[in-house]
C-alpha cells in the first residue's frame, strides 16, 4: 500500500466571521419576515399600517446589505 503524501500547508489566510455582522442579518431577516407588507407574519394576523411597513421593509434590507458587508473580516 503506497503512503499518503502529506497535505500541504493551506496558503490562504483563515477568515473571521463578524459576530455583529451575524446579528445585523438576524435582525434584518427578522424585520422583513414579520413586518412586510401584504405578506409578513404579523400582517396576516394583524392589521399594520403601511406607515409602519414600509420603513421597516427598508431597515431590514439595510441591515441585511450591511450585514453581508461586514460578515467577513480578515485577522
């Protein structure tokens, strides 16, 4: 049986996952699940007012785009 030859060494740098950049996803994530309009969880129990709606449909894509931009971080 032939030996196996050794793995070489990893030339990329290890990347750090952001841990505010996780919770501006959830959060995000979050604000377009239960409060968008005509389809979130809460408007199909409640009756929200678009004033209420619509910021926070575009809070929560901000804070998405935001979060996927700091999600990754070099050490």
């Amino acid at each position: 049986m032939a030996k196996a030859n050794k793995p070489a060494n990893n030339s990329k740098p290890r990347v750090k996952v952001s841990f505010t950049g996780v919770l501006m996803i959830l959060v995000g994530a979050d604000l377009i699940l239960l409060l968008a309009p005509e389809f979130g969880i809460l408007n199909s129990g409640f009756y929200i007012p678009d004033i209420y709606t619509w910021p926070s449909l575009i809070a929560g894509i901000a804070l998405l785009v935001l979060g996927f931009r700091r999600l990754y971080r070099k050490p």
